[in-house]
C-alpha cells in the first residue's frame, strides 16, 4: 500500500525538535508521518483512550437505534413530501434514507463497530420497503377513488404495481447507492478501523 508522507523536518504532532530524540516513521489515517516516539505513543494513547469509551457506551444502543430509525424515516418524508408537492418521483432523494439514518446513529453515540453498520441497513431497507408500500398503498387508493370519479372501472393492485414497477426499481437502486454510502463511511469510521491506522 503506498502512504502519503508529510515532508518535514520537525516533529508532526508537537511542531518541534527535541534534543536527543530521533523523528520515527508512524502511520496515522493512512499518511506517514515523521514524529518523536514519545509525541506518538502520547498521540495514540489518547485516541485509543477516546476509542474504548466509545466502545463502552454500549447503554447507548437503544437512543442510536431509535435516532437511526427517526433519520430513516424523515429521509424518506423528505422524498413523499417532494412527490406530493411536485407530481414527479425523484428515486435519487433515495439516497437520502440511509445517509440520514447513518448520521442518526452516529448522534446517539452508540459504539462505532460493525453492529452499526449492520444496524444502519437493516433501519435502512426497513423504512425503504415499509415506505414503498405504504406510499404505493396510498397512491393505489386515490388512483382508483380517481377513477369512480371519472365514471371508470377500478384496476387492481397488481395492475397498478406493473405500471409503478420502473419507478420503485429506480427509487430503490438508489437506495441501495446510499446503503453503499453509509456501510462504506462507518466502516472507515469504526473503531476497528481508527485501531488499525494507528502504528
């Protein structure tokens, strides 16, 4: 793996030259680094310090589930509300569910590892689904009081589900891109990760 290198002469992290202690190569995020070993063993000890206790706020999972789930759902409102006012499915706002809810998990502060990833796509595809249906639901219901109105025969839902078909196969491709997104940023995020970029 090639690492980006700061190119200095004093020490990265304490911006100065001790006497009689040699800079060392250490990588931190993916960069390498010329720094004492003592400024990187203080360095290192505090992020790994402000790691363990985010790995001990497991009291913390229920506020993160809850506030994963609420981000979910005010991204797919974000998305009817746009349908209602414009007339227009935009799939892409898709994308949104699953960004928020990745940003609600992180707000409650629940441990960063990869029961949040996991717990971040299941809220995801949960409300992604539930909203589909519920919306087309809705739709199906207004289409055909439409219909009696204008004096027309009622069609069924499988009827209208086939007429709907592109829409929610594009809605949930980009849905899918998010979930991507997210499980891509908390995996770069996760304590697992920060452990490992730290040597």
């Amino acid at each position: 793996k090639t690492y980006e290198m700061f190119n200095l002469t004093s020490c990265v992290i304490c911006r100065q030259n001790k006497e009689g202690e040699e800079l060392e190569n250490h990588i931190v995020n993916d960069r390498l680094i010329l720094c004492h070993g003592s400024c990187f063993e203080e360095y290192k000890g505090y992020h790994l310090n402000q790691i363990a206790k985010n790995e001990a706020n497991v009291k913390n999972y229920p506020k993160s589930i809850l506030y994963t789930i609420l981000m979910a759902i005010v991204g797919f409102l974000l998305f009817f509300l746009v349908i209602l006012f414009s007339g227009y499915m935009f799939g892409i706002l898709f994308v949104l569910i699953p960004i928020l809810a990745a940003w609600g998990y992180k707000k409650g502060q629940a441990p960063l590892n990869k029961k949040a990833t996991l717990i971040i796509i299941l809220a995801s595809v949960a409300v992604m689904i539930l909203g589909v249906f519920g919306m087309l639901g809705l739709s199906f219901e207004g289409y055909n009081l439409l219909l009696q109105e204008e004096g027309k025969e009622a069609i069924q839902f499988s009827e209208f589900i086939a007429v709907c078909v592109g829409d929610i196969v594009y809605c949930l491709i980009f849905g899918a891109l998010g979930i991507l997104w997210s499980y891509r940023t908390i995996t770069k995020d996760n304590n697992e990760n920060k452990v490992s970029k730290l040597r």
